[in-house]
C-alpha cells in the first residue's frame, strides 16, 4: 500500500511511541463511568450504616467497613446522598457557594456518590472546582532529589540548589537500601543551606523510614499506600487499620505524615474488580480519610502509564485530585513518574494542577536529570526549571518555583557540599574530599562527579545507625563545623517536631519556621478577587528570569 507521507510524518511523531488500549470494563481498563459502578446508595439503622452503595452490610468487605464505620458522617449522610448529582456539581464551580459549605455535604457522600458527581463534569469544571476546593491557600511544590550512585555529595548540593528554587518539600530514596541513613543525612544538610524550614522524606520499607524520621533525620512520610480492593491490601499484607496504625505511630513522633494511592494500582495489580479506575481510588481517598491522616499523594503516581492509555484517563486522574480536597485533605497532586514521550502531552497533564493550584503541584519534580532519577523518572527534570518559570511568567501562575541566577545556585551547591563535608569530619566517617565539593558545585548530575568508596560508605552509614545518631548529633556537627547558621536551621526542624504544628492539613515551614496550612492559611476562593492572588513581591520574583531583555541592555 502506497503510504501518505503525512501520515508516516505523524506516526513518527513522540506521541505515537506512547501505548494506548481501547475500554475493557470487565478488567478495570476503564477510567471512568464502568457499567460495572454501583449505583450510589446509603442505608443508616441506629446511627450505622447498613448498606453502602447497594451492597448490604453483611457482603461488605473490609474496605466497605472502614469506610462505613470511619469515613462517612452518618449525620450528613442521608441528606448528601439525596441530593441531586448535577446540583453538587453546580456547587463545586459556583463562586457563591464557599468551601466550607460544600465539604458539610461531602462528609455525607459516598464512593459511588462521588463517582456519579464528577461523572457530570468536564475539565474545566473540576480545574475551577479545584482552586476552591483545595486546604491551603498557597500553592507549592515537591521534588525528588536522587542518584544512581547514592553520592552523598551531589545529593546535598542538588537538595540546596532544589531548595533554593522553591520547593516546599523534598524526598530521595535509594538505589543501594544500605544507603539510606546518608542519603536522608545529605538532604537534610543540604536542604537547609538552600532555604531554612524546608522539609524532606526519605522513601523506603516502612520500619526504616520511621526510625530515620523517630531520630530527627527526616521531616515526613508520604509513601504509605492505600488500595481500593481487598485483594490488593491482602496482596501487600495490609489492612484499612494496619495502616491507620503505621499513621498512628508516625504522628505520635511529630512526624507530618500522607498516605499515597493511584489511579490505576488496582488495574496495574490484577485485582481491580471490573470497576472503574475512578471509583476504586476514591475507595482510597476515603480510607485516608477515615484514618485521620492529614493528607494524600495521589494523581496515579507510579501508575500513571495505565490511565493514560485509555480514554478520559488524565480526567479522571483530576478527579481524584479534587476528590482529595473535597474530603479536606491536603493533596501532593502527583505530575510525577514519566508516562509519555510527547512534551505537548506531559505538559497538558500538568496543567490541571499547576492551572487552579494545589497544595503541591508535583509530588515529585525530578530536582536531578532524570538519568539520576531512582523513582523511574520523572514527568519534570531539571533541564526543564526554564520552561516551568516560564509558563508561570506566560500565565501569571504560581507553580511554587522561581528562577534563580548562576551565582546563586553555584553558592549555595557549594554552601550544601561543604557542610556535609564538615559533618562527616565531625561524625568520623569516610572523608569528603575537596575535589568532591568542587565536583558537586558544578556538577548536572552524577556522571559529572568522582566515585567514592562503596564499601566504606555502607559500612559508615550502617555505624550511623547502630551508634544511634540524632538529629541533636548532626546540629552539633554543622556548630562544630562552623556553620551555625544551618545548624539553628536543622535545630529549629526538631522544635517543630515537638511543637506538632505542622501535623496540621497542608502544612509547610516558611522561611522564619513557621507554619503555613490550611488552619492559618486557609483557601478561601470565592472568584474573582478572593483566594491566592499573587503578590506584587512574588509576581516580580516570577517575571525576572535572566533571559529577557532589559532596557538596560542597551547603550543610548
């Protein structure tokens, strides 16, 4: 068959490298509006629920039953479940209609009723739905900060530089597990020399993570996963309250802590009942809830790659998002893991967070190229800061970040790889040479840097652990080192730790440690003129990127 050569032009396009499957219900394959749904329904006798979403008490399994006993207002209940759907919908887009009113009728709904709501809505209405609906007024960012070598150095540095350009919050986790008391050392360090008061999380099996962040090391926890199947909690060895338990004990120490679903698990897992992708997270919106966790990464996150590939899958990916913030619980509202070849397409899916805001646009902006990227890559990198400071410039849009100068960055790379420097001098493990330092100052990612000795730095950060060292331990070390201004900054981590503050709904440090959230910083959009509005100070930080013209430019 002779071809168009327009059409083999297109069919070389990225787009086209990407996979894509038409609807298959029986499977999950279906992202929204499956026949396979139940119907919304709701059936109170003496105070408890006995029948969600027409099954009977009796069928439910454990999920129907948390969310039952946990996770639905009882009181509100019969009233938000008789209400029409449209009318709910109208709701969430009517700037006369705040916030608050509309979370009196959500604390009733159930999964299915939430279902039947976005059902009715296009994206437009969900993006307008979602700036008012978000926790917490201002909107920031969150960053991944890794490396295929584990280089303690160039994490630091690149934790610095990520800080510096504004994100809020920042995680790594490992390429070698042995390595992860240094990699939460070197963001810890290296995030406080780029801006003081912003937090970092360390991604690992359960039992490390919380001991790293017990010992003032890290500063929260997101990667606690929930599933909307109880095949798939069974399958992970996991219930509704283990995980309510985990929460539990993460909260008891101070430690800001989410909970992490997805769009897709369940399908990507095999066990996702022939229901709707849809319908199954909001199961998992709805457990976060019920275990009085304060908020959720969601937005398919690692699983993106499955609601991609079917129709009005990126839509329903926006629906769990604001689905999160109906419930009143902060959302970490994913752009994370890579799902497509085509740039068009990457950024399409991340204008409907990054358009009307949320408590954090990405869940993971790859601070690091994305060949350093150990959570699979991610849908933003570093060679992409311009672009992401420029559409905010285009459309007066606070995506959280802010472009910074070559010296700027420089210095405080070199600030970041210093101090660590310094802290295993103190601490008596294998030492960083200046080399190092001068190598990570410079560095794009880890091909730029030397290697170091593997052996030693396993068996040092093993020696971290078994000696017991605390967050107290590394203020010394940076005093010690003489770099007190960053050891006020990691001292002042640790009050807020005992203080709890920032356990509140959305809550992020500012620059003087203080709590941003939904309880002092509460979104209070009502159209026009109300909710986040960008300030005279921010909109200057925004516009002043390097590459444009000034008159000062020219001679006359």
């Amino acid at each position: 068959m002779k071809r168009s050569k327009r059409f083999e032009a297109l069919a070389a396009r990225p787009v086209n490298q990407d996979g894509f499957v038409v609807e298959w219900p029986e499977v999950g394959l279906m992202a929204m509006g499956s026949p396979n749904d139940p119907v919304p329904s709701v059936k109170i006798q003496n105070g408890k629920i006995v029948e969600l979403d027409g099954k009977p008490r009796e069928q439910f399994d454990f999920i129907d039953q948390f969310i039952a006993d946990w996770a639905i207002d009882v009181k509100a209940a019969e009233k938000a479940m008789a209400m029409d759907d449209l009318t709910i919908a109208k709701m969430l887009v009517d700037v006369n209609v705040s916030r608050e009113e509309i979370l009196q009728i959500t604390r009733g709904m159930t999964p299915a009723k939430f279902v039947a709501v976005f059902n009715t809505m296009n994206v437009v209405e969900m993006m307008m739905a979602l700036q008012k609906m978000r926790a917490r007024k201002t909107p920031s960012n969150q960053c991944h900060i890794t490396n295929v070598n584990d280089n303690p150095v160039l994490i630091a540095a690149d934790a610095a530089e990520a800080a510096l350009r504004g994100f809020d919050e920042m995680e790594t986790t490992v390429a070698v597990v042995r390595y992860a008391p240094f990699n939460a050392l070197s963001m810890l360090v290296g995030s406080q020399a780029g801006r003081g008061g912003t937090l970092i999380q360390c991604a690992l099996e359960e039992a490390t993570e919380l001991q790293l962040g017990m010992r003032g090391i890290t500063a929260y926890a997101e990667t606690i996963s929930v599933y909307g199947t109880e095949n798939v909690f069974v399958d992970g060895d996991d219930t509704p309250w283990s995980k309510s338990f985990l929460a539990s004990a993460y909260a008891s120490r101070g430690l800001k802590m989410r909970f992490t679903s997805g769009t897709g698990s369940e399908v990507q897992m095999g066990y996702a009942e022939g229901k709707s992708m849809l319908y199954l997270e909001v199961r998992c919106i709805m457990i976060t809830r019920g275990a009085g966790v304060q908020g959720l990464q969601n937005g398919s996150v690692s699983c993106i790659g499955v609601p991609a590939a079917v129709p009005s899958g990126i839509r329903a990916v926006l629906a769990e998002n604001l689905c999160t913030t109906m419930l009143d619980l902060e959302v970490a509202s994913s752009n994370d893991q890579t799902f497509t070849h085509s740039d068009i397409r990457r950024t399409a899916r991340t204008l409907m967070q990054m358009l009307p805001g949320t408590d954090f646009i990405c869940s993971g902006y790859s601070g690091v190229p994305n060949y350093d990227n150990m959570f699979a890559g991610s849908n933003w990198d570093v060679d992409d800061y311009d672009d992401w400071n420029i559409i905010q410039r285009d459309l007066m849009v606070d995506g959280g970040l802010r472009p910074v100068s070559e010296e700027e960055a420089i210095a405080v790379r070199n600030q970041a790889a210093r101090a660590l420097q310094a802290v295993y001098k103190e601490l008596g493990f294998p030492a960083i040479s200046d080399a190092e330092v001068e190598a990570a100052t410079y560095a794009h990612g880890s091909k730029d840097m030397p290697p170091r000795n593997v052996v030693e730095d396993l068996k040092a950060a093993q020696e971290m652990m078994s000696r017991g060292l605390t967050g107290i331990d590394v203020v010394k070390a940076l005093a010690k080192g003489g770099f007190n201004d960053l050891a006020e900054y990691v001292l002042n981590l640790l009050k807020q730790r005992v203080s709890g503050d920032y356990l509140h709904t959305s809550a992020i440090l500012d620059r003087q440690f203080g709590v941003v959230s939904a309880v002092n910083d509460r979104n209070d959009y009502r159209g026009p003129g109300t909710g986040y509005r960008i300030s005279q100070k921010r909109w200057d930080e925004i516009k002043n990127i390097s590459q444009a013209i000034k008159p000062s430019d020219f001679d006359v």
